[in-house]
C-alpha cells in the first residue's frame, strides 16, 4: 500500500520539475512539487492512507539529508574560512523563518480547541 503513496510523492516531485522548467523559476523543483502536493492536500482536506505510510520513514529519516551537506563543509577547509559568519546566519535565520512558518501554516489549519477559558 506505500507503493501507492510513494509513487504520489514522486509524481508531485516531477510535477515539481516540469513545473520549474516551463516558468524557468529559481525554486527548485522538489520544493515546487511539495508546495503543489501541499495545495492537493489542502483542496483534498485529508491524507490517504498510503501516503501518510509511504512519508511517515522519510520523515522519521530527515536528519540523514543534512549529512552531504556536513560532509561538503568539512571538506571545504580553508576555503570555507572566510564565511563562518554569513553561513551561521543564515542558517540561524533560515531556521528561525521556517520556525514561524511552520507555526502559522499549522496554527491556520488545526482548529482551536475551546478550554471553556475566556
């Protein structure tokens, strides 16, 4: 059954690619297809079964994406000296936007729960 849901997330990824191609965007195309996927889910206004199974392990994994780019730092070397501090910020920064991100996009789209607290 995850077959299913992992075929959807490679479709909304070439969706994604063909997507940049045709506008010639600077987005990569991944992140377009999990923004068109993103749209689909929300026009949908639930998640099937197979696709919650086929990202439920990708999700679990994610911390496994950031390995080539650890990797790629450590063997930059001196090259990499001279932009420790733009490269903290702006992983500071990107963080901290993605944080707030997250945070309205889920605030806007789990209802409020009513304490009976005025």
């Amino acid at each position: 059954m995850w077959l299913k849901g992992f075929a959807c997330l490679l479709l909304f990824q070439c969706l994604g690619e063909i997507l940049k191609l045709a506008l010639g965007v600077l987005v990569p195309g991944p992140v377009l297809g999990m923004f068109l996927l993103f749209a689909f889910l929300v026009v949908r206004g639930e998640m099937s079964d197979s696709l919650q199974q086929a990202s439920t392990p990708l999700i679990q994994n994610l911390a496994l994406l950031f390995v080539p780019t650890t990797v790629g730092i450590f063997f930059l070397g001196a090259d990499f000296d001279g932009q420790w501090t733009a490269f903290i910020l702006t992983s500071f920064v990107g963080t901290l936007i993605a944080l707030i991100v997250v945070g309205l996009v889920l605030r806007a789209i789990i209802p409020a729960e009513d304490d009976g607290h005025a």
